[in-house]
C-alpha cells in the first residue's frame, strides 16, 4: 500500500488539479471493465478494491454467460484486485482531472486468478525464466478511423480529412500526404501517450482509406508490452471522439479493403542478453528454427484465440496479406510467422494471424506458448515459403468460428502452456457468441428467401 501511497502523491505533485481516479480492468474480449473514485476515495486504493471474477465471462455484448460455472453457480463472488505498478497516468479522456490504474484479479488465496487473461500471459512468462528465456516483443496495431454518419445505404464510410475536408476515397499505404491530413489527430495520440508512458512509435498510413498502423517499441517486459496495446487503443478511440471520427479495430470493417491486424515480433534473449535466434554469423540458429516449428504446429489450434469473434473470419480472405495457412518464409508478408530483415541482434519472429480485435494478452500468450513448445520438444519446421505464400499447397487454417472452436477445444497440447481452465471457459464463451450470431435472421437472409423460399 505505501508504494501505491508514494506513487499517487507523486502523481498529484505533478497533476494538482486531478480530482478522479479510474480503475481499468481488461476482461477476456480485452474490453476495459472498471470503476471511477473521486480522488479521497482513490487513496485507498493501495489497499486494492473489488470486482466479481464473472467480469471474466462477459461476451462482446458485456452479458453475464453463465455456462462459464464462474457466475451464478458459485454465488458470483467479489474477487480483491491490486494495482498495477507504474501504471498510475493521466487519462486520455480528461488528463488534467482524471487519472487513470491499471487493475489485476487475484483468486481466493491470494494468487493469480486463473481467467484473467493477463494472468494467463504472466503464468507463461513464468516458465520462461524458468527456461532461462527473457522475451523481448513489439506489438503493431492497425485500426480504421471512420465517420460517425453513415452513408445513403447505412453504411460505414471513410473519414473526411480533417486538413483538406475530403473524404478519403483511395488506397494510401506508406503515404506521408495521408499522416498529413490527419496530423493533428496522431499528433494528439502521440502526446497523450507519452504521457502515459505508452512507448508509441512509428505512424503509418496503411493499405485502405482512412487505415492507420501505430507501432509499440520493442519491450522485454512482454506483460507490460500488452498493458501499453490495451491502453494506446483505449487512448485512440478516445482521442478519435474529439476529432468527430470513429477508431475500430474491429477485424475487417469493410468487405472490400483490408482489415485490421495485431502484429507480433519476438526475439528470445538467454542469461547473457544474447539473442538466441541468431548465431555468431548472424544466420538463425537452430533455436530459431525450433521456435518457428512449435509456432507452425500449434496455429490451427490457437485461430480460435487469435481471431475471437465472428467478423475476424472475414479478414481472412485470399490476396488481403493475411495467412491462411501454417507458413513461414523470410522477409515475406504472405506467410503466418516473417523473419524480417534484420542483423543478428534483433533477429526476430513476426506472428501476422492475429486480428487487431484480438485481445493482446492472450494473443501474445498464445505466440509464447508456440515457441516454447518448439523450443522444449526441438521440433523441425519444414522448408521456408519462398514466394507467395498464399498459393503454396499448404493444409489451411481452419477459417470459420465453428471449426477453430472445435480445433481449439480438441487440443492435445495447448493446455500444457494456457491454463485448461482459461482455455474450456474461452471455449464457452465464444460458442454462445456463435451461437447468437446463427440465430439472428439478417437482412440478406430477408432479401434472398422472404419472396422466393
């Protein structure tokens, strides 16, 4: 607690006027669950505070599912939930008034409650420095900005320049003309998250109209790296509302662009800070290729968690630089897992299955649990995909929620790495999303049946 007490009252010395403090809590859809205290309140903080452990079996709807066994059935209880340190910053919504914390479940006895999705990457970690392993990661996040009035049809549609007062209409990827247009907003994402701390890097104007990648700097703290994912999205949306736009990182907005991804780079250093993915002539190194291995052999059962909703399966569709299949190659956009250009030191592995809409905890949780697989049973992977990697004849990833699920469900070895108790409620709580989905009648169902059927 009197960590907590110096850390506020250096935050109140630097932000006199704060008169709230939010609690931030990420659940399993990586939606930000939480409770805001006036300032006296926030104080006792250090103490922590208390939310229901059912927030971990809320569907994207925010609906209590009750077939998780962690609701109802055992009497919803209070769980306590700690701070998280060094995460006390201003909050993009009111940075000069509202603070904002980042918050962890801890079970009835004190340790780390097993359904929390950061938990689940922690526990992993773990066994990291149990191998003898420190990650080193970055994570990429592309998102849409959009305008909040919709077309003649209903639509969404691009966002109208905020310098030129044009709708965006073309394709733009690499463009400094976009970043200039809609400077002023990056310009605000950029302050904000410095100060809060979040190590936001390279902007990039993307593929689509309206489409923006935000890099985070390589972190060898792989929890705090996806705490600074949840955060810099929370942060955009925000910062978006003030310039009249809508930010989503929803998997695939449009039909006809490409949709939104969750990168991941990960490097492996060992006790001496070498980077065990490259060998003294900077060529991979036989852990390397182990990783990619466990990497490859582990995907069709992790798509269910990498692409958690119902839309994420509309991203993968072919010619859209999106996997859809086990695959591997160097300096290669077509393929699952990249080895980019770079010298020995920074020697990396660049996981491109996930959607932006995939929660950041679980999707790096899932990217780590492949690499030690491979690395523990020094499996081989199969030759590098030279080429386009979308038209090799490789077996496909599943590429429908059903079938991930099922994959996902069928694991023999995923458990071993990601609790079975977070994996069996994940697997709940996304087939009744699925299921609601296939009971909604929808407009073209209307259009092609209600007169010809």
């Amino acid at each position: 607690m009197s960590d907590f007490r110096a850390e506020l009252a250096d935050f109140l010395e630097r932000y006199p006027n704060m008169q709230y403090i939010d609690t931030l809590l990420p659940d399993t859809n990586g939606i930000v669950r939480g409770k805001r205290f006036p300032l006296a309140a926030a104080k006792k903080l250090g103490k922590g505070c208390y939310f229901p452990g059912s927030v971990f079996s809320l569907d994207i709807t925010g609906t209590t599912i009750e077939d998780t066994g962690i609701g109802l059935d055992i009497g919803d209880p209070n769980r306590h939930c700690k701070v998280v340190p060094g995460s006390l910053a201003p909050s993009a919504a009111d940075p000069e008034r509202i603070g904002q914390v980042l918050l962890t479940m801890l079970d009835e006895e004190g340790e780390r409650f097993l359904y929390e999705p950061r938990n689940l990457l922690a526990n992993l970690v773990d066994s990291y420095t149990v191998a003898g392993y420190q990650p080193v990661v970055a994570l990429e996040l592309e998102f849409y900005l959009i305008d909040p009035k919709r077309d003649d049809q209903g639509n969404i549609q691009p966002p109208i320049g905020y310098i030129s007062g044009e709708r965006e209409t073309r394709s733009q990827l690499y463009t400094v003309d976009g970043l200039d247009d809609f400077s002023d907003f990056l310009n605000d994402v950029n302050e904000l998250a410095q100060l809060q701390n979040i190590p936001a890097d390279t902007a990039i104007a993307e593929a689509s109209p309206g489409q923006f990648e935000i890099n985070l700097r390589h972190c060898n703290d792989p929890i705090a790296a996806c705490d600074h994912a949840i955060l810099l999205k929370r942060l955009i949306r925000a910062v978006a509302r003030r310039y009249n736009y809508e930010a989503t990182f929803m998997a695939k907005p449009y039909a006809e662009y490409t949709g939104n991804g969750l990168h991941i780079h990960t490097s492996l250093l060992d006790q001496f800070d070498h980077n065990v993915f490259a060998i003294s002539d900077g060529q991979d190194s036989d852990t390397l290729h182990q990783a990619i291995a466990g990497s490859l052999a582990l995907m069709p059962d992790t798509v269910a968690l990498l692409c958690p909703n119902i839309n994420s399966y509309r991203r993968m569709t072919p010619d859209m630089y999106v996997p859809l299949n086990a695959s591997w190659g160097h300096n290669n956009r077509t393929v699952s897992l990249r080895i980019p250009v770079s010298d020995a030191v920074n020697r990396r592995i660049e996981h491109r299955l996930a959607g932006a809409d995939a929660n950041p905890y679980i999707a790096l949780a899932v990217v780590l649990a492949g690499i030690l697989y491979g690395i523990e049973n020094k499996l081989t992977p199969p030759e590098a995909v030279t080429g386009n990697g979308l038209n090799q004849t490789l077996p496909m990833l599943p590429c429908r929620p059903a079938d991930a699920l099922e994959q996902l469900r069928n694991s023999q070895h995923l458990s071993r790495y990601l609790s079975k108790e977070f994996l069996d409620t994940y697997g709940v709580l996304k087939q009744s999303e699925l299921r609601q989905f296939e009971q909604h009648i929808t407009h073209l169902e209307m259009e092609w049946l209600l007169a010809t059927a």
